[in-house]
C-alpha cells in the first residue's frame, strides 16, 4: 500500500509540474493588447505625424520618374485588379477601399510636404527604409547646392487603387494619385533654377504601399514610388 501511495504522489505532483508549466507559457506567449506599434499609417485610423508648419514646399523624388526598389517586391506579374482585392480582404477583413484611399490621399499630401520642408521626422515613419534613403539623400542634396523647392498641392484630383496584391502574409497596394500642383527651385539668392511659379502642372504618381496582414498593427508603409 504504500508503495502504492507513492505512486499515487509521484504522479499527483507531476499534474502539477504540467499544469504549471502550460500556464506560465500562456502567460509569456500571450499578447496583452499594449504592444506599441510601429508608426505610420493604417486603413483604419491612418496614424500619422501632423503636418509640417513650414510653407509647403517640395517636389520629392517621387515625381522623378525613378522607381524605388523594395527589399520585399509584389509578385511579378499582377492578378485583375479585383482579384487581387479580393485575395487581400480574404487575408484582412478589416481591409476596405474607400477608407484607405482616403488614408492614402492624406499620406500623399502630408509625404510630399514633409518631403519640401525638409522634415525628416515627418517622412521616418511613414516611409520604408528604402523610400527613406533616396528621400533623404534628394534632401542632402538639396541642402548642399542651397537649393529650395517650392510645391503647391493645388489639388488631388483622383486618387484610385491601380493594383492590389498578396505576397505572402504581405499585402501591396499601389494607388495612382493625379494632382495639379505648382513646382518652382530655387538657388540661395532666390532666383528661379527650375518651374514657373504661375503655372499648373498636372502630375501623376504612382505609389505603392505595404503591410504585413498577420500584424495587429494596422499600419502601412510607402515602399515605392513612381511618375509618368
């Protein structure tokens, strides 16, 4: 019997050794809702820094007509616009057109601002490393030749998603924005290098944004940009 009984407390406390390592790998594996995202800007809320104060300025260097390469690129050859929507709400619900592209249409004004004012702080979180890079590099160079560039955003007449695709758990999003905006540089003594400060340009852009639809961050990145 009283092996019998040992028995009975070898096996008891080994129920306990288990019931206490499954809770304590419940406790370190669970998320707990306070995880701080990574900025920038999602299809829900769109989050991002205010504005610069300074006058807008700038024409970036995603009206140079240069494609930014991205460490991560969407598939090669794109599916039907609504196929490939329909494939990245499968991935996120919470997906849905008309509020990201208004999130979108506030990020272009915002980037493209920021971009003209100089204002790194502004663009860090918005922007992939990549795009980061070449828009700082354009602003060395700016600040080097004492160059300023002058935009006026007149308007964004449409902005419309041109293509949507599934890379994996990462979604791609490319919008084509068309805006009238007015675009002057000028050297230090204020003379104009480039641009007519009366006249409407009408542009047309197309970026491409990026988010990982496994992440509870609703975020997305630019991670690429061109003009025609």
């Amino acid at each position: 019997m009283g092996e019998n009984l040992h028995l009975g407390s070898l096996l008891f406390f080994a129920v306990v050794v288990v019931f206490l390592v499954f809770r304590l790998r419940n406790v370190l594996g669970r998320r707990t809702g306070n995880e701080r995202p990574r900025p920038g800007f999602g299809p829900m809320s769109f989050r991002a820094p205010p504005q610069p104060q300074a006058p807008p300025v700038g024409q970036g260097p995603v009206i140079d007509g240069t494609a930014t390469p991205v460490a991560a690129a969407a598939p090669a050859v794109p599916l039907p616009l609504a196929e490939g929507v329909a494939r990245l709400k499968s991935a996120d619900r919470n997906f849905d057109e008309r509020i990201f592209l208004q999130g979108a249409r506030g990020a272009f004004e915002i980037i493209v601002n920021a971009f003209a004012a100089g204002d790194t702080a502004t663009l860090r979180p918005l922007l992939s490393d990549e795009v980061y890079e070449r828009f700082t590099d354009a602003i060395r160079h700016r600040l080097a030749a004492k160059e300023t560039l002058e935009t006026h955003l007149v308007s964004i007449k449409t902005a419309e998603i041109d293509e949507a695709q599934l890379n994996g758990r990462t979604a791609f999003v490319t919008v084509k924005f068309v805006s009238d905006q007015v675009n002057v540089t000028r050297a230090a003594d204020g003379k104009i290098v480039d641009g007519e400060p009366d006249h409407v340009v009408e542009k047309t852009d197309f970026w491409t944004f990026a988010r990982n639809t496994r992440s509870q961050d609703p975020n997305w990145l630019l991670v690429a940009t061109r003009s025609v």
